[in-house]
C-alpha cells in the first residue's frame, strides 16, 4: 500500500514586526519633516505688516483689498479658498498687500496718501508675483501633509494614546501641531502596551482648540516685542 505524502505548503509571507515598526517610524520621520518644511516656509513668507507703506509702486505683485491677510497664526493647510478670497482686489479698499523677494507684507494707507488714488485706479498689478500666490505656495506642503496625516490616522495601525476620533480633530491644529504630535506619539515613539484609557474626540476637539489659542497667543506676544 503506498502513502501518498503531501508537499507542506509555504505559509504566507508575512512581514516582521520589525520592518512594520521602522515603516511607522519612516512616516513618523516623513510627517515630521513635512510640517517644519510648512511652518518654516509659511513664517518666511510671511504675511508681516510693514510700515511706512512704500513711497512708489511695488515693483513686484500687489494687490489693493479691503482685508488684510491672515497672521502665521491663521495659516491652515486648507485655508487657500479662505486666503484668496481675503486678498481679492477692491477699488474701495485701503490695505496694500504686496510682495517683496518671495515674502508677503501689507500696510494700511491713509486717505491722505497720494499713492492711494493711484492704487485705486488699479488695485491689482498685472505682473510679478501675486501676493496670495505667494501664499499658496506653502499650503501645497500643507495639504500633501494633511492627507498624509489623515490616511495614517483612519486607515493605519490602531492609535495607543487616543481614538481615532481624537487624532482627527487634533489634525486641525495650527501649524500642524496637532499632526507633529501624533506622528510622535503614535508613529515615532511605540509604547510597550496600549493605555487603558485612550483619550477621546471630545478630548482631541478640546485639545485642538487650546493649542490654536495658545499658538495665536504666543505669536501675538512675539509681535509685540
């Protein structure tokens, strides 16, 4: 009687909690890069108010409107709708936004300045850099790292130190804040077991809300001084 004996099969590959733990790291260190390349880039742009206001036209773009442009404070991945629509050009307006090397600065001019009648007959330069375009530029960083962010949040490994809830709500701190804490928290570093009280989205609503505060706050102070 023969016995017929059958090939073991190869389980499937699966990869090491090693090579898992450095990918999550990998992104953790990706994150984190890409939100001081967006707080870097959008402090450097700017907006600041300058003042006096020029004494000639800018010889790069300007735009007259009635608003001026949001603080660093302000500054949100998403917000580019919102910022355009701040810097739309108003013949009525008073708030000379304009650029200068890249940066963005803004001024107030009085109903006395002969340079505003002037500006008002063309309150939008038809050449050079446009100062919401300027502004733009570093919100395409915020976006590319708020996705990322997000899809690490909903469909990456389980959170350890909060829900799921309480990261998304987090994700809409200023200066990216919120997403530099969780790819510390739950990316970089990896705590040994899961903490029996996760906190919620309650929590993470709260949380993002303070830190925005706290952040406006602070930038206030330092423009003051």
């Amino acid at each position: 009687m023969t016995q017929t004996i059958e090939a073991p099969q190869r389980p499937g590959r699966r990869l090491g909690w090693r090579t898992l733990v450095l990918r999550k790291e990998a992104l953790g260190v990706l994150l984190l890069g890409l939100v001081a390349v967006f707080v870097l880039w959008s402090a450097w742009v700017g907006p600041r108010p300058d003042s006096p206001p020029p004494e000639s036209m800018p010889s790069e773009g300007y735009v007259l409107s009635l608003n001026a442009p949001d603080g660093l404070s302000s500054v949100r991945p998403w917000s580019t709708g919102e910022l355009i629509d701040r810097l739309r050009p108003a013949p009525e307006g008073n708030v000379l936004v304009w650029t200068e090397a890249g940066r963005v600065r803004w001024a107030t001019l009085s109903p006395s300045d002969p340079m505003l009648k002037e500006y008002r007959a063309r309150p939008v330069s038809s050449t050079g850099l446009q100062p919401a375009e300027a502004l733009h530029r570093p919100m395409v960083v915020g976006v590319l790292m708020s996705l990322l962010a997000l899809w690490a949040v909903v469909a990456g490994p389980r959170p350890r130190y909060g829900t799921r809830w309480f990261w998304f709500w987090l994700l809409s701190a200023s200066l990216g804040l919120g997403i530099a804490w969780y790819a510390v928290a739950e990316l970089i570093r990896t705590p040994d077991e899961r903490r029996p009280r996760r906190r919620s989205g309650l929590d993470g609503f709260v949380t993002g809300l303070v830190i925005s505060a706290g952040v406006g706050a602070m930038l206030w102070l330092l423009q003051g001084l």
